[in-house]
C-alpha cells in the first residue's frame, strides 16, 4: 500500500489515462451479472472490451437476489422449457468453472394436503426437472413420506403434511460472483471501471461515440466504440428510452441467525398466495424470500416494506411454527428489483416471463434486458451473436481452459488448521476467495490482528478486509460491508451498527479518508444496509 493509494486504484488510474482519445471494439454498459458476462465473453473472444459501472461492482439487483443458481423448476408449469434446460447446463458448467462461489445445496419441497400441487404431480415436475437439467444420478430427487420430510426438517410444520420431494440446486454469493466474473474478464484483457458512469451516446449502426464520467472526480472522456451494449439492468430503459419498456418487480428477503432457524436444506415454504418463498440456509444465518410485487420508484435503492415483511413473517410462521420467529429475530432485510420485460395485459409482476430479450436500436445499440442470475453466461453468448450479425465477428474462439480441480471443502480444512480458524471462518473465506484464499490468509498474517474475526464468531476477519480494501475496488464502506464481504447481511452480527465505526478506522488509512470522511462513509453505509429501517421493523408488532 502506498500511502493512501490502494494497489487496485492504481490500476484504475493508468486505465482511465487510457481512455482519453481510446477506442473499443465494445463498450459495456453496466457491471451487474448481465453486463460483467458480456464484458467476460467478449474479451475471451478477442474484442477489445471496455466494461463501465456507475455504481459498484453488483451495485444493482445482482447483489440483493436469492442467490440461487437454479434450473427453475417453477418455470416448468409455464411450459418455459428452453429456460429449465439452459439455467440447469449453466448451474453444471458455474458448478465446474467456480465450485468455491457456486455450491450444490439440497433442496426440499414440503407437500401440504388441500394445498398446492399433489405430490404425485411434483415428484413427477421433478423427476423431469433433474432430466432436463443434467443433475448427475447422487443428486436426483428423492420421494419422501411425512416423516422422512421431518426427519430431514424436523421444524417444520407436521399438520396436513402430504410428503415431499427432495432434490439438488445451487447457491452461490450474486455479488461475488460478479467481482470474480469482472476479474476474469480483466483477466481476458477487457479494462473495467466502477464508478464510471456511460452518458450521452452518440452512435451510427458502423460504430460510434460514448461518453463516461468518473464519478469520483467529476471529469468525462469521450471512447470510441464500433458497438455498444446496454446491460444497465432496472436502469435500460435511462439508457435507451426509446426501447421496449422494462418493468420492475420488488422482492424483499429477511435474514435470521442460522440457530434460530437451524435449516440443513434450503425449503420450499408453502405461501398463502402461491408466491415463490424460500428459506435458505447460509453459514450463520439463515435468509428467506422472496416477495414478488411491481415497484415504480426509484431502483437505486428499494426499500423494504412492511407488508413485505408482514407476508415473509406470515409465511416463515405458519412453516415453522415452533421457531417463534419474532421481528426482533430479524438481523438484516434487504430489497432488490428484477427488471422485466413488459407484456401486453400482465399487471402482475410473478407472471412476467424470466425470458431475456435483446432488441437491437436503429442505430445499433444493443439492448439486453431480463435474464437471470443463473444463465448469464447465455445472454452473452447470444449478445456475442448479435454482434456479430452487426459485423463485428469476434476474431477467435475462447481457449477450452477447464478449471483446475479445486475442492473447497479441503482447501477450507487446510486453511483452517494451518490459520486456527472456525470451520464457519475457513469455509466462507474459501466460499468468497476460492484459490486465492491462501494468498489472503498469508496477507491477514502480515496485518495487526489480522486473523482475529470482525466481531465475536463472524466469519471475516480484520486481515480480510485489509486485504479486500487494498485489491478489490473498494470506494465505500457498503463496497466492502455489503458486496465484498457480506459482513453486514449475512455475518451473522447481532449489532451490525457496531461494526461500522471500528472498520471504517481500520481502512481509513489504506483508502485515504480523513476522519470526517470515515463518519461520511459510515452513515452512507447505515443507509445503503437499511439499519434504520431494521431497527423499525424490529419493533414491529406481529
Ligand atoms: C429479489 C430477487 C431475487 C432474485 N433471485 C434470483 C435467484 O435466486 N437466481 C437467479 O438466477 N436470479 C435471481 N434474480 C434475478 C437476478 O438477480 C437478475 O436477473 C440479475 O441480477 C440482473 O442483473 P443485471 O446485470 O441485468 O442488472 P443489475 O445487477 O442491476 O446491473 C445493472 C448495472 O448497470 C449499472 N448502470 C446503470 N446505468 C448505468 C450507466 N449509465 N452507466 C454505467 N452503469 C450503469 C447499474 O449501476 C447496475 O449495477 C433475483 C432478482 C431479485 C430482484
């Protein structure tokens, strides 16, 4: 570290000196899943690719999803059996390509009498399911009585309980899989901005002219570019008003201590309403959602609701009712929007279709829109084909580098007993670094007290976010609380407002912030985390 001046921001000056008077075979615009994919798959490809972010890296929706890399099986009964296939290949190949971020989870479907869908008829969805999607033969779906499902979940309800289902999808953290997605294309050649805002674009079908501004220091540098492509995500249509409309559907989640609702599978819980809700077990917690409604605000930062929050509760109630999960349970609530594509006669946003839509502009702005999560690598592809369609033929095809056997759960008990950590500690430290994880364990070595945890049983330690500020594009508090580190949402904390203050000291010097603007920093991260609104909610009279 140079005083001040982090490794990576080093970086970041030297490539935006080399924007002024530069030219791109792509701009990418936005650093969500959607865009960081395209950037990733363009690069291997061999264009010259330029990726920009006007927020943070997974800034958007691609941080507060469910973190399910899933085959979709409840797109099956709306007969979208191209999206089942595509989304179950993806989950195998992201399994293959990055089995530190993405992991099998097993799944389970309780079946209620008089409730939903007969177990016959799920066992056989899912029987179809696992054909569809490639799951090998250990992690095909079992059938279950009432009491094997209690025996596998022994809170939930046992009133009018049919049987179950259980079968194998995926989890992975959304915002580090954008980072490590954005390393790679960096890795294939491609320069990525965060904070780096795309303007006023300027473009004929032969190319043209964007114009981006450093959100840090206020300058802007026109690029050339022979294509552009819009992933801006909930933001498309700012970029490209005159496209198909994009509509936004609000989902929230809750999160609780994983020893409140001590989950080994993540369920499928029964809504009143038919929605998707689901609970997932993750290290210290244990989050559940989501919800499904149109938003119409602002996308920057979507509040929780309390009727969201009312109907988690309703639901988490009436599938576990001997957890007595209360509001004061609640350790973090988060809201993200999916940005869907608009349909003639659907109001309700859980009937729009997850289908991807990439709309080509007159003047050749590449628009892509929708998607999930799981099949983004997809999405590039086919972007990659629209380009090419343009003219603009990719000049080779990606080396077949197949991911070095790498297993996460001896890397985490090697590192573990080498570092005396947690089995929790080594483990999410794999999950986030995957082989990089001995290079930031020696690093935290190296740092006072840096092997010692943020706070007592939390799974990141001091050492980790000294490293994490010192390579990973960290502008903010929230950059290294919420999207690097998951401290915040999914640590485990009791009192995350405790965290902050000691943090924002210890990284005060690493990224150059004067006292009053590590106090900045902190309450600009209080926002983005919705400690405000926790602390309502955990008043709140259920
Ligand atoms: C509640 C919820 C749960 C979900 N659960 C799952 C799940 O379990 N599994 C799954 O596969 N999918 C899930 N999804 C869907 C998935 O999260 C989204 O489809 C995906 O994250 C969208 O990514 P994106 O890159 O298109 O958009 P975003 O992640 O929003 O990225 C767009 C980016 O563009 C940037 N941007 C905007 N304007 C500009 C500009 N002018 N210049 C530069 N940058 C700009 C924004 O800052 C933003 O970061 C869920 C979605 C929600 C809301």
């Amino acid at each position: 570290m140079a005083g001040g001046e982090p490794l990576w921001r080093q970086r970041r000056r030297q490539d935006w000196a080399a924007l002024q008077g530069g030219g791109f075979d792509v701009v990418v615009i936005g650093g969500g899943i959607t865009g960081a994919g395209i950037a990733w798959q363009a690069a291997l490809h061999g264009l010259s690719t330029l990726l920009v972010e006007a927020r943070d890296w997974a800034g958007g929706t691609s941080s507060r999803s469910s973190k399910l890399v899933h085959g979709g099986l409840r797109y099956l009964p709306h007969g979208e059996v191209r999206l089942v296939r595509e989304v179950g290949h993806e989950r195998e190949v992201l399994e293959r390509l990055w089995p530190h971020l993405v992991r099998p989870l097993p799944f389970l479907i309780p079946v209620y009498r008089r409730r939903g869908m007969p177990l016959w008829a799920l066992g056989a969805g899912v029987w179809l399911y696992d054909r569809l999607t490639g799951v090998e033969p250990r992690h095909r779906r079992r059938m279950l009585s009432p009491e094997g499902v209690l025996a596998l979940e022994g809170g939930l309800a046992a009133q009018d309980l049919a049987g179950g289902v259980s079968y194998f999808e995926a989890r992975t953290d959304d915002a580090r899989l954008v980072y490590t997605v954005v390393e790679a294309a960096r890795a294939a050649g491609a320069v990525a901005l965060s904070r780096a805002k795309a303007g006023r674009l300027d473009l004929t079908p032969q190319g043209g002219r964007v114009e981006i501004a450093d959100r840090e220091t206020g300058e802007t540098v026109t690029v050339r570019a022979r294509a552009v492509v819009n992933a801006a995500g909930p933001w498309t249509g700012e970029v490209d008003p005159q496209g198909t409309e994009v509509v936004l559907g609000r989902g929230c989640h809750l999160v609780f201590a994983h020893h409140r609702l001590p989950l080994r599978h993540a369920v499928a819980l029964p809504a009143p309403d038919g929605g998707n809700t689901f609970a997932v077990p993750r290290g210290a917690v244990t989050y559940l959602g989501t919800t499904d409604r149109l938003y119409t605000g602002d996308p920057e930062l979507p509040d929780v609701p309390e009727e969201d929050v009312r109907y988690l509760f309703e639901v988490a109630r009436a599938a576990f009712p001997r957890a007595g999960l209360g509001p004061g349970d609640l350790l973090a609530v988060y809201a993200g929007v999916r940005p869907l594509v608009a349909q003639a006669g659907k109001a309700d946003t859980r009937e729009l279709s997850r289908q991807r839509s990439i709309e080509v502009r007159r003047d050749g702005l590449i628009s892509v829109r929708g998607g999930k999560l799981t099949g983004f690598r997809s999405v590039a592809a086919d972007t990659l084909r629209h380009l090419a369609e343009a003219g603009l033929r990719p000049p080779r095809a990606p080396a077949d580098k197949s991911a070095a056997a790498f297993d996460p759960a001896r890397a985490a008990a090697d590192l573990g007993r080498n570092y005396s950590l947690t089995g929790l500690a080594a483990g999410e430290i794999v999950g986030r670094h995957g082989s990089s994880a001995g290079e930031v364990l020696r690093y935290a070595a190296g740092r006072p007290g840096g092997l010692e945890p943020v706070a007592a049983g939390a799974p990141v330690l001091w050492g980790e976010l000294d490293y994490l500020a010192e390579r990973e594009d960290v502008f903010t508090l929230a950059d290294l609380l919420i999207r690097r580190s998951a401290l915040l949402w999914f640590g485990g904390l009791e009192e995350p407002e405790a965290v902050l203050r000691p943090v924002a000291k210890r990284i005060a010097p690493i990224l150059g912030w004067s006292p009053e603007e590590a106090a900045g920093q902190v309450q600009e991260c209080r926002r983005e985390a919705h400690l405000d609104r926790l602390e309502e909610l955990r008043r709140l009279a259920l």
